[in-house]
C-alpha cells in the first residue's frame, strides 16, 4: 500500500472558510516532507512509483496548478529534492481560478512559460482536465474532445508525454476511467480516502487530502493506521447522494 497525498494550495495567505480545507502553509509543507523523510519515504511523482520497489514511498501530488506553487511549495520541494505531480486544468494556464467561487477565483494559475521551466525539473506535469468540469456528469464524446485536448496542449507546449490525469473534483465513473485510458494516459488519480494499493486500477488511484490542521506526526499516524478519519467519513457518505443529483442534473441539460 502507498500513500498518495493530493494538497492543492500552498500559500500564507489566508484562504476563504469553504476553501481552508484545501489551502496550506509552506511551514505545515515542510512540517509534512520532514516528517515523512525521517520516517524514511521516498518522496515520488506518481509516474515514479513503482510497484517492484521495496523502500517506502509515497506520491506528492498538487491538484489545480496555482501560481503560489512555484514560490512557496517548488522551494521546499527542492530542498528535500522531492519528485511531485501538479495537476494542471488547462483553459486556465495564465489565467485565473474562475471555476472556484468567492475571493478564490480570482487565484492565478500557472502561465506556459512557468509549466515547460517546471518540467525541466522534478515535477512531473499531469492534467487536470481541460476546463475543470465534473467528467462523470458528461457525455462520453465531450469527456473524450476535453481529455484529448488538455493532453494535447500539454504535450506540445511541454514536448515532453503527459503520463497522468486527475479528475476534476475527484469524479470519475466506469465511462470516464476507459476514456482515460483511451486517450493514452497511464495513470489517473481520484481521491480516495485510503492508501492505494499498487498493482490495482492505475485509472482509480486513491488519494488522501491531506488536511491543513494535520501535523507531520498526524500525517504518519494517518498513514500507519490507514483508517479514515470521522470528518472523512462524513465527507464520503455525503459524495454518493451528490454524486446522483448531480449527474440526473447534467442528463437533463445535455438531453
Ligand atoms: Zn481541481
């Protein structure tokens, strides 16, 4: 079993109260990777990890490409020389973050130039869809142009082969995991809630958010256990209920 981590924001800034969830210090990032190297993880982009590999390892993962990236979380990164995946939705590349409501869509995401100097160095690039849109609530042909084109995108600008997708807000179904793999990527990461099992679905890997209050001993503690955690449980009973009314929407809409 591996842990896969998704953050998404690492910033001092202090982030509305419906985003804090997914927005943390570079102080609680470093806490995190010091906490992890001293219990002796590897620390891997998920296109590096390997299921022959005996030494623990654990996957970094950042979801939504925001600006902030490259000055508060990239240094410290570096500095523990930790490989990572950032999960970039495309249509938004030098713009700003206006699928997210409130103070927070106005975040800048990444510009070109920023992804082809970050591929250059220990960050693997992956998409994060194109325009950032719930996959499972869309029909199959739509699905298969975004995927197509974000990957596209990615690989001219970049030159180099986009290997993972995360799905935007984690949705994914039967349909969108075929198309994925149709599409030619390797990989594609959901959140989970658990560790992933290596060796399983490569187009279901599990993710664990990794919450701002957690400290690096809670993150090892989260990790040795493998137990979801009260406020996870909530969270994932009331995705299926969500999940439904969401897609019975989107059939009605798109007939
Ligand atoms: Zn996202």
């Amino acid at each position: 079993m591996v842990p896969v981590l998704m953050y998404h924001e690492v910033s001092g800034r202090r982030p509305s109260s419906g985003f804090s969830r997914f927005s943390i210090t570079p102080d609680r990032l470093e806490e995190h990777l010091t906490a992890l190297v001293g219990a002796g993880f590897h620390l891997r982009s998920i296109s590096d990890l390997s299921a022959t590999d005996n030494e623990p390892q654990v996957a970094v993962t950042f979801d939504d490409a925001y600006a902030s990236f490259c000055d508060s979380a990239l240094p410290i990164l570096n500095r523990f020389k930790a490989r990572s995946t950032l999960y970039v939705p495309t249509a938004y590349v030098g713009m700003r973050a206006s699928w997210l409501r409130g103070a927070e869509s106005c975040l800048p995401i990444v510009s070109w130039q920023t992804l082809r100097d970050l591929a250059g160095q220990m960050v693997e690039v992956g998409s994060h869809g194109h325009h950032h849109d719930a996959l499972d609530s869309l029909p199959r042909a739509v699905v298969k142009e975004n995927l197509h084109r974000s990957r596209c995108l990615l690989e001219d600008s970049l030159g180099t082969q986009i290997r993972s997708l995360a799905y935007p807000f984690g949705y994914n179904d039967r349909n969108v995991r075929r198309t994925a793999e149709e599409i030619g990527f390797a990989t594609a990461v959901q959140v989970g809630y658990r560790l992933h099992r290596l060796g399983s679905d490569p187009f279901a890997i599990r993710r664990l958010l990794v919450a701002p209050g957690m400290s690096g001993k809670d993150l090892l503690a989260r990790i040795a256990s493998d137990r979801s955690t009260p406020a996870e449980i909530l969270r994932r009973s009331g995705r299926e209920p969500w999940r439904y009314s969401r897609k019975l929407l989107a059939r009605r809409r798109h007939g």
